[in-house]
C-alpha cells in the first residue's frame, strides 16, 4: 500500500525542472521509438499509465506505432471505463485488459501476477517489444512488485524494459532519480494536449471539496500534464554480478572441496536425507556442482540451478561424467523448471533472498513436492553484510507458514540443517 500522503507535495513542479542534471539526460524521440515494433505499458492500477507516459503513449499513437496496455488490478467498473475514455483521448484504440488482481495485494499475489504477464505480453518470436512498467522505487507495494514481476518476464523473453515514475514527483526529490539511467520522453504541444485531456477522464480519483477521497491533488495532476516525463532503465543485478565474479575468478569460491568443515557438512547432508532413494531432486543454488554429485549418488535424475552462468559452466564440467544430472542457469523464484520434484535442496542460498522472494519461492517448492517428497535447508548461522535475511529466518518461515513438516533437524554453532516433508 502507499506509504506516503498522496496530497502532501514534497517538490514542486518548479524545482523538478530547476535541477541542473537535466541538460545531461538523453532523449527518447521518436527516432528512438521508431525502433521498435510494438509497445507494452503495464499499469498496476488504471490512470498509473497515463501519469507516467500518457505523452509518450499520444506520440506512438501518432506514429501508427501498436500499443497494448494490461492493468494488473481494477478495483470497480467504473475506474475501467475512465481508462478506457482514457485511452481513447490519447489516441489508443486497443482495449485495455485487465488481470484481475487485487488492489493494494499484488505482493501477495506475485505468482498469479506473473503467470498473467506471461500470458498478456506476447513473445514476439523476433518482434522488437518495447515494454513499460511502474517503476519499482516509487514507495507503493503494488508498482514495486509488477516492476520487479515484469522485470523477470522481459528478461527470459528478451524485450526491451523501461520502468516510468509516478509517485517520485509527488513525494520524491531530484536526489532520489538514478540520473545515470534515466531518458527523458521528447513531447510535443499535441501530445501534451491529449495528455491532459485524458487525465481528466479519471474523475473518480481527482481530489475536489466535491470527492474528498480522491488521491489526485489538482497540484499533482498539473505536475502531470506539464512536466517532463522519463523513462528509468532496469538496474543491473549487483547480486548475480557478484556471484558471476566469483565463480569466473575461481572454481571453487568457497573452498568446499577442501575445507573439513564444508566436507563435513556435505556429508551430513547426504546423510540426514531420509530416503535411501530419490526419484527426480532439485537443487537450488548449485553453485559449482560438488554438492550436486554427492546428490546424485542418491537420485534417478539431479536438476541443478543457478542465476550465475559462470556457475552453471562449474557444475557442467563437475557434472559431466554423472548422466543423470541437468544443470540450468536459471534465477528463483522468477524462473522454475518443470515438472515435480521427490526431493529439494536449498543450501545457502535463502540468505540472498528477500523475505517477499523467499516466500514465493517456498510456494513453488511446496507446489512442486510431489505426495511423500523432501525438502532440505542446510544454512550457516552467521551474518553477512550481503544477506537479505538470516538463514535462522528463513529456515523458521519454512517451519511456521510451509504447512510441511520438520522431520530432522540438526543445529551446530555455524549451521542449521533441517529436513521437510
């Protein structure tokens, strides 16, 4: 939900324009534009597309250029058909769609969002799909999480992605924009015209004496209709950078093949495996493979996964004498491979993982364990500036909201190793 005032304005329209970074950021034209062949705008809420890049929507409009728009939650009927008045005045004839979501809950509902983004956003096969989406550090859960979630989808399919702003101009300041990624969209006086015509549409959320509980404040819809609009691009990944370092400066990061302790604690994770054996087993987070391979003397078939390439390339070459081990570069809980699973691994990896990813991930684990199934978590117990959460965390959310059951559970000063059924 929004964590913020909506009516509280913290930067004027004047200040926006008089921050001296503008004369550095490029422009996106319709040059720009005209290099791709379609457009995607997702909007968590219907009016969020037209705030952020109405103008950028009335110049595709003018170019011929497609534009399909998809809103993820529609609260009334009445609010769908101010979007679709919306788009008409933009220049849109495409019907919107909608997925239905929840307002204010897509962070609950992560999983059901993704499968609709997948289904709404074409893959093109070769088609150059430009796709816009709310960007994620706008302060409102509902954004942060179609940002992310559409982040994921154009990553596997390839689109171009550029997020836009909306709440920033309200509550933000020039110091919150990433300047080094930002574009600011060319207008013209026709576009700006339709954009302010069709933020008129949405009379539902335009705050007056006469509709107290809009969240548009006149201010905000003037910011709107008259400022500069801009487009942010997808911030890289810090995280598998740093795991692709790792694993490409060494080919063995960790030490676990030579360490006693992480020997031991391999061994004992083969070993508090209740089953002698396992049909089809995931690992997540197989790093360079040696836990893998002892995985597979215990399984008819090994699928390995890991976000860093250069860690998939490690547990191939480990892998390469084992044929009934697949390894796949592959980032959870965002991408999964498929079928059902008699055994899942997690070691260290949770830490990694936000509390919001590591519980969409546990929801795919439990989905995926077939009847009588595994899942093991074996996780250091310290702390690292790098984590997301402790593995004491994320082993307890298992514990209380998995619905599985501890069947083993191995505690030492350095690790946690427990078992699930």
């Amino acid at each position: 939900m929004v964590t913020f005032d909506p009516l509280v304005t913290e930067t004027s329209l004047a200040e926006w324009e008089a921050a001296e970074r503008w004369a550095d950021v490029p422009v996106a034209d319709a040059t720009w534009l005209a290099g791709f062949d379609a457009v995607t705008v997702l909007a968590a809420h219907p009016d969020d597309e037209t705030l952020g890049v109405g103008g950028l929507l009335a110049l595709c409009a003018g170019m011929g250029l497609p534009v399909d728009v998809v809103v993820a939650t529609v609260d009334s009927p009445g609010r769908a058909d101010e979007l679709s008045t919306a788009l008409e005045r933009l220049g849109l004839d495409a019907a919107p769609a909608s997925l239905g979501r929840g307002d204010g809950r897509l962070k609950h509902e992560s999983d059901d969002l993704r499968r609709g983004l997948e289904a709404a956003i074409p893959g093109d096969g070769g088609a150059r799909r430009l796709v816009l989406a709310p960007w994620p550090g706008d302060r409102h859960g509902d954004h942060r999480t179609l940002g992310r979630e559409a982040a994921a989808v154009c990553g596997m399919r390839g689109h171009t992605l550029r997020f836009y702003p909306i709440w920033l101009w309200q509550w933000g300041t020039p110091d919150d924009l990433p300047w080094g990624r930002v574009s600011q969209v060319a207008s013209t006086p026709e576009a700006r015209r339709r954009k302010r015509a069709a933020l008129a549409a949405f009379t539902s959320q335009l705050h007056s004496p006469h509709n107290p509980s809009g969240v548009l404040s006149a201010e905000f819809v003037e910011r709107a209709a008259e400022g500069r609009e801009v487009l942010i691009e997808p911030q890289r990944d810090p995280a598998r950078e740093h795991f692709e370092r790792l694993h490409r400066d060494s080919a063995d990061p960790w030490s676990v093949r030579t360490r006693w302790y992480e020997r031991r604690k391999r061994a004992m994770t083969v070993a508090a495996l209740p089953s002698e054996r396992y049909g089809r087993a995931l690992e997540i987070g197989c790093s360079n493979g040696e836990l893998s391979a002892a995985l597979a003397e215990r399984c008819d078939a090994l699928v390995g996964v890991d976000a860093a390439a250069s860690a998939v390339t490690l547990a191939a070459e480990r892998a390469a004498a084992l044929p009934n081990v697949r390894v796949h570069r592959m980032r959870v809980p965002d991408e999964w491979p498929s079928g059902d699973f008699d055994l899942v691994v997690v070691s260290e990896v949770a830490y990694y993982l936000a509390a919001d990813q590591w519980e969409a991930t546990v929801q795919r684990i439990v989905r995926s364990l077939r009847p009588g199934g595994h899942l093991l978590l074996c996780h250091w117990t310290g702390w690292a500036d790098d984590f997301a959460q402790s593995g004491r965390q994320a082993h307890e959310h298992v514990a209380t909201r998995s619905g599985l059951e501890r069947i083993v559970e191995h505690v030492e000063n350095d690790f946690r190793l427990e078992v699930f059924a």
